[in-house]
C-alpha cells in the first residue's frame, strides 16, 4: 500500500449500528485524487439517484487526501460531501485542525455514514475499535444549568 494512504474507508450504518470496513481502492483512489475527489466518486457509486436529503437514505461522507498525515506542511484538511437540503444538490466543505490527521493515523481515509439514529450519537474511532454510543446532552452532564439564580 502506497505509504499516503491508510488504506481503508469506514462504513457506519447509525440506523443497524453496523460498522465494517473495506479496503480502499487504490486505482479510484488515484484516479479521483484528493478528500474531495473520493468523496465525490463514493456518493456517485453508493447514493441513489433523487434521494431526499433530509431521509436517512442521505450518506455523509468524510474524506482525508493522501498528503494529510504525512509531514507535508499545511496538509490537514478533512472534506465532507452530502446531499444538500436547500438546493437538492451535493455540496461539499472542508475543515482542518486534526481530525483528518487522527483519521489518517486510525487507519483510515473516509467514513461514510448513513441512516438516522434513534437518539444524539457520536461516532467515536480509536483505530479498530469504532463505537456509536449515544450522546450524553451537556445538560444531563450538569453541565447546562448550574448557574446562579
């Protein structure tokens, strides 16, 4: 495996809680380069046509490019594509700090998630150990509401 990438993309289905893993695609990897170009070839492949964006049918997908995790300076953006509400379209951002990195380190360069969870959840990765837990709300934390009255 080319040392740029992890080498597997993550799949979590929050509706089942079904998490696997699949090697990456070298050739599409090369092919589509880039958090944004992989991420676009994923939701080609995986998304059905006329989905609703708001449905459980709407796939999430996060995307590391092969420079991210390297000591290449500046290569730290994660990319995320998904089915937009307002315009009906695929829009795609980005955003950096560390999680891509950390992502890359885990083992791996995208996560696709799909389906609706019954109650807040969080996706938390510590390299093969990937769990869904439901979130605690910071106000059943006592974390919300201590203030002085």
């Amino acid at each position: 495996m080319n040392t740029s990438y992890a080498g597997k993309v993550l799949y979590v289905d929050l509706t089942t809680g079904n998490i696997r893993n699949e090697p990456l695609d070298l050739e599409q990897a090369q092919n589509f380069l880039g958090g944004f170009g992989l991420n676009y070839k994923l939701a080609f492949d995986l998304m059905q046509p006329g989905v609703d964006p708001l449905s459980p049918d709407n796939l999430i997908i996060l995307g590391a490019g092969p420079l991210v995790g390297t000591p290449v300076p500046g290569a730290t953006k994660l990319s995320a594509v998904t089915k937009l509400p307002l315009t009906g379209t695929f829009g795609s951002l980005s955003g950096g700090m560390s999680f891509a990195s950390m992502l890359k380190w885990a083992g791996y360069d995208h996560v696709v998630i799909s389906g609706k969870a019954d109650s807040p959840v969080y996706l938390n990765i510590l390299d093969d150990k990937v769990v869904v837990p439901v979130s605690v709300s910071p106000r059943e934390q006592g974390l919300v509401g201590r203030g002085k009255k």
